[in-house]
C-alpha cells in the first residue's frame, strides 16, 4: 500500500497535489486542475483550507535523486 507524502520534486506550492497524484499514479496537473475546479464548486475556504492543513501534516517524501 502506498502512503500519501508530499512530493519533494513534483510542486508549485507545497507538494500536496504532486504527491496526491503520485500516490494514485495520476498526472498531477490533472490534480491541480481538479483541485482549481473543486475551490469554484465549493466557494474556495474548504479545499484551501483542507490543503493548508495537508501542507502542515503530510511529510515530504524521500527525494528521488538519480544514483550514479
């Protein structure tokens, strides 16, 4: 089973959504864009709120660095 990290590679603010789609192998932009969608259909304060609290409790993944 996989586990939910924020992604140290994949983000434009903090991760989550990188590590979102990273955990469902899932393009993150798909999940950026739901996420952008989600914040109109929902009055923004929920899903912003929601991923302020994910930014403070989900760790950051072990980067992914090329071994040579």
């Amino acid at each position: 089973m996989k586990r939910l990290y924020r992604s140290a590679t994949n983000k434009k603010i903090a991760g989550v959504c990188g590590g979102i789609g990273e955990m469902l192998n899932v393009d993150p932009t798909i999940i950026r864009l739901l996420f952008i969608v989600g914040c109109f259909m929902t009055g923004f304060f929920p899903l912003i709120f929601g991923y302020i609290v994910a930014m403070f409790l989900v760790p950051i993944g072990p980067s992914r660095e090329i071994q040579q």
